[in-house]
C-alpha cells in the first residue's frame, strides 16, 4: 500500500518534487492503520459471506441432515462435496457380553437437497452362541468372533424445510455383505424408508419419525443389536435433541418397531435362523424402549460420544461410547448462550 500511495505521489509534477518529504513522513505515519483497515476490511467481507453462504445452506438442513444413524453430526457433509468418517466404538450387550465395531464410511452431498453416503460394520470382536458339539449332538456355547462384517448400508438423503419444520426422508438398501450364522446380516438385499420431522426451539428440537422397511438393521444403526429381523415391519419414534455447553448434543428418543407379518430372525444369542410361526402380537422381532446418546466434540475433526438403549420387550441393555473421526469437519454452528 505504502508504495501503491508512493507511485500515485510520485508524479511528474512541481506539487510532488516540492512535498516528497513531507509525503513520505506521512506515510510512514500511516501505515500501520492503512495496512490495518486493509486488510480487515477484505476479511470482514468475505467472513459476511461465508456466514451468509453457511446460513443459507443450514437454512434448509435439519440436524438429521447432518448425521446418519451412525454417528453424530458431520458424518454427511454440509456443503456440496464428499466427506470420509471412521467410527470406533465399543459397546456392551446384556444377551452376549462386549463387542468393538469399526465403521467407516463414505458421503457425498449433491446440493442443499440430496446427499448420499454407504457405510459397512466390521465386527472387530465379537461374542457368538454357535455349536461346538456335532450335528447330531449340538452343544450350544458363546465363542469370540474376529473381524466379521455386518451387512453394507447405502443411503439417499433428502432435505427439505416447510413451515419452520425440517423435514429429510432417507431410502436405505442393504447388502448382505454380513455373516447370517454369525447374527450378523440379513442373508438378503433389504430396504428401508424413514420419514423425519424436526422443529428447532431454542435449545431443544423435538423430532417425529416414521417408516416402513424389511429389517431391523436399518434402523437406528449406531446401536448395534443382537439379532436381525428379515420381513415387512413398520418403525416410529419420538424425543427430542438438546444443545448444551461447549457445542455438546444430547438426544433421547422413545421407539418402536411393529412387525407386520412373519419374521426371519438371525441372532448372535439364538441357536441359528429360526423360522417365526407366531401372531405378530407376540412376534419375537417386535422390539420397543428407548435409547440416548450423548455427542461431544473432543475437536473439529473428532467426536467422542456415549450410547444407551434400553428394550422394554426384551428386557435388554447394550451401553458403550465411541469416537468418530472425519476427514473434513463441519462447519461450526452458533454457540449456545450460557
């Protein structure tokens, strides 16, 4: 800037021979503020419209928009692009003792509207009830399983906001890349449909979501369970999410999924597949209850969080934390008041 003013000064004219010095004085004197407005300014600007192009992408995204039933926020990429996570968790069943889980996973978001993302989870120890005796003599124990799969997820995301409530609608399809013997997969392509409504107030944001699909694994994902349920089956759920202090969510959500005709069960607790002969009132697959979490960002790119479900139908408990580390982390929202 100094030398921009000093050729501008420089002219061939009387006025600049004749006040060079007194030019020059000036600008050093100045300089510092002139460098200072300068480069605030171009800064201040282009911060105006960054937030400017955040707010207008995050106008049309819910917070379920920005997540996956895998994990917490971040995992499918706000603005257009690709995003890359990994999560590990560790988690506790009543039914089969511990297990650790490596998911990693792959979104790409199109525009405000659609994203798509794919993730699988690999089993990196796990407890199976499978027979150690013969065929003919069958004894049933639990042993350790290593570096199994579960089956692959594909998911396509749609967002949209109408009368201040967000609205994404997620069609999910699942690969039988899991072990059926080991109560891991499904055996089979499976699908899923999800419908979830949200209003943000304040701090809370209640949400409402219904759906219909073929399996049990599709639905809520980060809470892996012992068993998987192959057959038409409705799910709905209900809670509520929670902004609290150092940009940290709670979610407690109340669940339920209603098999709608005969279901196939594979489990890691049962003894093989067995085909489900009952009325669907007392159908095995029914499960309801609740389920938390707790998400909190150790740093941009890594978030550490903690899981609860409890089922009232099947008197079962899985527990366990996880970190969840993305390849490109999410823009930072507006920190909440305390």
């Amino acid at each position: 800037m100094i030398f921009s003013l000093a050729r501008r000064n420089l002219l061939p004219s009387w006025f600049a021979v004749l006040s060079i010095s007194t030019v020059l004085a000036l600008l050093f004197a100045v300089a510092p503020v002139c460098r200072a407005q300068a480069n605030q300014a171009p800064a201040a600007q282009v911060q105006e419209a960054q937030n400017n192009e955040l707010d207008d992408v995050l106008g049309g995204l819910s917070a379920e928009a920005m997540s996956n039933d895998s994990g917490p926020a971040g995992i499918i990429p706000v603005q257009k692009g690709f995003n890359v996570s990994l999560g590990t968790s560790s988690q506790h069943d009543s039914s089969n003792g511990w297990s650790s889980i490596l998911t990693p996973n792959v979104a790409y978001r199109l525009n405000r509207y659609i994203s798509v993302d794919a993730g699988v989870p690999m089993y990196l120890y796990i407890n199976i009830d499978a027979n150690v005796g013969t065929k003919a003599k069958p004894v049933y124990k639990y042993i350790s399983k290593k570096d199994a799969f579960g089956d692959t997820s594909l998911s396509l995301h749609g967002d949209a906001t109408a009368w201040m409530i967000d609205y994404n609608g997620t069609l999910s399809l699942g690969l039988p890349s899991g072990n059926t013997d080991y109560g891991l997969g499904a055996g089979q392509v499976t699908y899923n449909i999800n419908n979830h409504f949200e209003k943000s107030m304040g701090l809370f944001a209640p949400d409402l979501e219904f759906g219909f699909g073929d399996t049990s694994t599709l639905v809520n994902q980060r809470i892996l369970k012992s068993y998987i349920a192959v057959g038409p089956m409705a799910h709905f759920q209900a809670g509520t999410s929670v902004d609290l202090p150092w940009r940290m969510s709670f979610e407690a959500e109340l669940y339920e999924e209603l098999p709608l005709d005969k279901n196939l069960v594979y489990s890691t607790t049962g003894k093989g597949k067995k085909k489900v002969t009952t009325s669907i009132n007392i159908d095995p697959a029914e499960d309801n209850g609740f389920l938390t979490s707790l998400d909190i960002p150790l740093s941009r790119h890594v978030t550490m969080s903690g899981f609860y479900n409890r089922s009232l139908r099947d008197h079962d408990d899985v527990g366990g934390f996880s970190f969840t580390f993305l390849l490109k982390a999410p823009p930072q929202p507006p920190k909440v008041p305390f």
